[in-house]
C-alpha cells in the first residue's frame, strides 16, 4: 500500500530553503524583480509591529538578521516601485506637455491668422467708409445742382 503524499510543515519548508543555496540565492537577490504583489504578500507574511524584530529574535538567533534583510528588501523593492511610477508620470507629463505645446503652436497660428484677417476687415471698412463718404458728398453735389436746376426752372420766362 502505497503512502499519502502530506505537504512539508511551513517550517520543513523553510528549512529546506535554507539548505538549498541560501547564502548565494541571498546575495545575488535582486529588488527590481520583485512585483508590488509579491512585497504584500511576502509583508503579509512577516511579523509586523514595533517588536517584530524583538518576537523574531526570540524564535532563532539566524531569524533577526533575516527579517531585518528581508524587511530592508521590501523597502528597496517599494521605493523601486515608486521611482518606476514616477518615472510613468514623467513620461505622462512630458506627453501632456508636447500635447500642450502643440496646441499653443496652434492657438498662436489662429491668432495671427485672426489679426491678419482683422486688419484686412479694417482696411476694407475704411476703404468702405471712404467710399460712403465719397458718394455722400456726390450725393450732396448732386442734390445742389437739382436745387439749382429746379430754382431755375421754377423762375418765369421775362
């Protein structure tokens, strides 16, 4: 009859981690690689509080240094996690921007096409007065000259 198969204890398998390479998988771990997930469950997973470090202390002397490695670890991965969203909000911000840039480019374009087109209607409305002006006085001219068409013909023969 063959045996069940029963999951390692927490315990069993954190020793067996530490047999396997512990020291080199230690130093050659890298922050970067770590997701935001991964540090809240790892975070999820460490003694938290003010006397974290000190309960820790108290279950194995090896135990101290590596919560205080492994806290130190999530700290370094947060504060890359933070810098790469910064560095999105950059790359965001300077996209706005050139977004930006070229919509003043284009409001500055309008603008000088509407006062180019603003002293055009300003030179047709003097033209335009002047001509108004011009007329007028033929206008006049001409009401003169029938008054004095009309005084004549008004006069009796002598």
């Amino acid at each position: 009859m063959a045996s069940a198969y029963t999951a390692p204890t927490p315990w069993e398998a954190v020793r067996g981690t530490l047999q396997r390479n512990f020291v080199q998988r230690v130093s050659k771990f890298d922050a970067r690689k770590v997701s935001a997930a991964m540090c809240t469950a790892v975070r999820a997973a460490l003694p938290q509080g003010d006397d974290a470090l000190e309960s820790v202390s108290k279950a194995s002397v090896a135990c101290a240094p590596l919560w205080t490695w492994a806290h130190a670890s999530l700290e370094l991965a947060d504060s890359m996690h933070a810098a790469t969203t910064g560095e999105g909000d950059v790359e965001r911000l300077e996209v706005q921007l050139a977004l930006q840039r070229g919509k003043e480019t284009s409001a500055k374009a309008e603008a000088q096409a509407l006062g180019r087109r603003l002293l055009e209607v300003d030179a047709e409305m003097r033209m335009l007065r002047s001509e108004a002006e011009a007329a007028a006085a033929e206008a006049e001219a001409v009401a003169v000259e029938e008054g004095a068409v009309q005084a004549a013909l008004a006069v009796p023969p002598a």
